[in-house]
C-alpha cells in the first residue's frame, strides 16, 4: 500500500469515526425527546430548534461522508 493510500484509507476510518459518533448522538437526542414526550411533557421550543440546527449540520456531514465513500469505491473498485 502507497502512501497515497495509506492516507486516503486514513481519512475513510476518520469520516467511519466521526459518523458513528453522529449517529449515537442522534440516537441519544431521539431517545431523550421520546422520553420527555412519554413522561407527557413537551420539549421547550429552543430545543427543539437547536435540533433541527444541530440535525441539518449532521445531515449535510453525512452527504459529505456518502460522496467520499462513493468517490473512494469507484477508485479502487
């Protein structure tokens, strides 16, 4: 393996890393405002906007993650 590689294979793992902890903080929020809605409270209106705030960043990360990815199959498929 090349250098080149060796460092594209890099920053794959890294983007792998950081999704994963994306996706547990997702689950993590989804979890918390199941259980406040359970407990028949609401969540406060900020919140609930920094949410969304926060979920648009995530989205967009992942459409950066999916091109990599993709970008990275085709090159060494």
């Amino acid at each position: 393996m090349t250098r080149d590689d060796r460092d594209e294979f890099l920053k794959v793992l890294h983007a792998h890393a950081q999704t994963v902890e994306i996706c547990d903080a997702c689950a993590a929020t989804t979890r918390d405002l199941a259980l406040e809605i359970q407990r028949g409270g609401l969540p406060k209106r900020d919140d609930l906007r920094r949410t969304v705030e926060e979920a648009e960043k995530v989205l967009a990360d992942l459409v950066a993650v999916r091109d990599e990815l993709r970008r990275l199959l085709i090159e060494f498929s």
